[in-house]
C-alpha cells in the first residue's frame, strides 16, 4: 500500500490534566454511532511508535472508504492531549485500475461525501473536546490545525 495523505492534523493541549483515553474513545464512538453515518467505522487499534514492534499506542480509528481518522488521547507528563488526523489510503492496484478504466477522478458525489464525512467527524470530536474543556473548566480557543 502506497504511503497515506495527510489531509489535516488537529490537536487540543490540556495543562496539568490527566483524562482516560478508553472513556475519551467510548464517548465519541457513541457519538459518531448516534449518527448513523453510512459506511461508516470505529475501532480502537494499537499502532507502532515510528514502526517499532514493542511500542504501541491506541488510537480510535474512524473509517470511510479510502478515508481514516486517528484519534489520539494521551498524556505527556502531567499534561494531556488529543490529536486526529485524517488520512487517505489510495493503494497502487486502485490508481492502476483507475487509470485502466479512464477514470480521471472523483465524481461530485464521492467528492460531497468526502466532504461530509471529513467535516462531520471534526465537528464531533471538537464537540467531545468542547465536553471535556467544560467539565474541567478550561476556556475553549479554536484548536491548533497543523498541515
């Protein structure tokens, strides 16, 4: 599989907080269920730190299609925070099939539900990051976007 593009990278920092990531992931997943998004997936999944066997961290991992979120909860030193991105995986047998059939790219439609799909999961999880700010008692700015 071909290297993931990186769409957005967001993170929210919380001084001197510590939070439970499983209770983070099981808040937002019951949100996005709520939803009823189609096609749509979570799951809890370990990943490699820089492809290292032994050290793992979990992530809630939102699919759609070609498309992933990660989510990140986790504390660094007596702080905490939360980071997703959205990446896409366009395997090298699918670019080949694409250009076999002619198909030069998205149609509208799967252009809108990408859209959709990135924007609904963004504003859930700022809506479970607004959550925790307010039980905790922090002001809420506009969370950092890297790209």
């Amino acid at each position: 599989m071909a290297q993931p593009t990186i769409h957005t990278h967001t993170y929210q920092h919380f001084e001197n907080l510590q939070l439970s990531a499983k209770d983070f992931y099981t808040q937002l997943h019951s949100l996005i269920t709520e939803y009823q998004f189609p096609e749509v997936t979570c799951r809890v999944t370990p990943l490699s730190d820089n492809g290292s066997f032994f050290s793992r961290r979990e992530y809630l991992e939102i699919k759609y299609h070609s498309f992933k979120y990660y989510v990140c909860a986790a504390p660094f030193g007596k702080n905490f925070f939360i980071s997703w991105r959205l990446q896409e995986y366009v395997s090298t047998w699918t670019r080949f099939s694409n250009w076999i059939e002619g198909k030069k790219g998205k149609s509208f439609y799967e252009q809108d539900t990408e859209v959709m799909f990135s924007n609904s999961i963004t504003a859930l999880v700022k809506n479970v990051v607004g959550k925790v700010m307010e039980e905790h008692g922090f002001r809420q700015p506009d969370a950092i976007v890297l790209h």
